[in-house]
C-alpha cells in the first residue's frame, strides 16, 4: 500500500496574508507530492511498504538516504497542513490541555513563543523547529535539520511532535525573501491549537498530568 498525497485542508489562498496561494500550491502540489513518490519509489518492493510511517521513521538509521529525506518530508508536511487553519491563530483556550501545558512547561504562552521562534530562526539552512511531547506529558522544543524529526531513532532529542514550523526556504521565499523572521512570526496567525491539543493529548494518553 503506498504512501498518498493528503488533500490540503483548506484552499491555497486559505492562509492569506500570512502564507501566500502562490507558496501553498508549489510547497503541496511540487514539494510534498515529490516526497511522497520519492518514498514510495524508495520502499517499493521492500518490507518496508506494509509498515506505518512512522514505524519507517522509528528505525530510520538502518535506511537509505532516500527513505530518511522523504519519509521525513512525507510526515512533516502532513503534519505541517494539519497545524495551520484559516480559523487559527492566538493563544489556545485556556480550557485546552495544551494551554495549561505550555503554561506548566515554559512559564506563559509568550516564554513559550520567543523559545519556538528563536529555534526556527536559529536553525542554520533548511529545517524544522517543532514542539514535542515526551510520551509522559512534558512539552520541549527542539530543530531537526533537512526533513529529520524528532520521530526519528537518529534526532538528538527525541518525541511526538505536536507542532511543526517548516523553515526551509521553499515555505516563505516567494513572501519573505530572506526575512525568516517575519515569516516565523505570522505563522503564529494561522496556528490550528484544536489540532495541536488534540495531538498532545494523543501522544499522553494514560500519562497526562495537567
Ligand atoms: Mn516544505
């Protein structure tokens, strides 16, 4: 069974102003439909095509190259379009679990923004800046570069991501040109927080604290 291509959520110009038609249909449409028949190509034939993706990425270091660029990109970008909503943006309710957790784990909501921004800002070249949670319901952020993640048997730290910020250049070029920053800092306009609570309190089932 291959890997599919998921349909956008949402139409391409959904997020606009913060992330542009333009951007949207080259990054879904280009990027991540090539990722997906990149891994496809890549595990075709081979054991590999009756496990989960995220059973791929799990023991990732004993794959090719092949497989860890794409499969990486073909879970990142699922998930990327999954965090994001015309409807998003601002602090989660404070009725969400994700709140109280972000509040618990980083001080305030604001502590908790400068930390995720400054990892997507500061992660040299193309890459992912990404909250997580351990599987015993703390949070942490971290960056993987390229399409790594924090799935994977090789990240420095690993966890369930529950939020993902693409900073490769192909996510903002056409509109920010070289101002990562500002890029960095309209994505927090469009942050889907129902899909991100819901996330976490999957990765926590059994061990949630808050
Ligand atoms: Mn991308």
């Amino acid at each position: 069974m291959a890997f599919q291509l998921p349909d956008l959520p949402y139409a391409f110009d959904a997020l606009e102003p913060y992330v542009d038609a333009r951007t949207m249909e080259i990054h879904h449409d280009k990027h991540h439909a090539a990722y997906t028949n990149n891994l496809n190509a890549a595990i075709a034939g081979t054991a590999l095509e009756s496990q989960s993706i995220e059973q791929i990425l799990a023991n990732v270091s004993q794959h090719s190259a092949a497989i860890r660029n794409n499969g990486g990109g073909y879970y990142n970008h699922n998930l990327f379009w999954e965090v994001m909503s015309p409807n998003g943006g601002g602090e989660p309710s404070s009725q969400m679990n994700i709140s109280k957790a972000i509040d618990r784990d980083f001080g305030s909501f604001d502590e908790f923004k400068k930390q995720f921004s400054a990892a997507a800002a500061t992660r040299f070249g193309s890459g992912w800046a990404w909250l997580c949670t351990d599987g015993d319901d703390k949070l942490f952020i971290t960056s993987t570069p390229n399409q790594d993640n924090p799935l994977m048997d090789i990240a420095d730290k690993k966890g369930t991501p529950v939020l993902g910020l693409d900073v490769w250049e192909h996510a903002y070029y056409l509109n920010y040109q070289n101002r990562r920053p500002d890029y960095v800092s309209a994505f927090f306009n469009v942050i889907n927080w129902q899909e991100v609570t819901r996330r976490y309190n999957e990765a926590n089932v059994g061990a949630m604290k808050v």
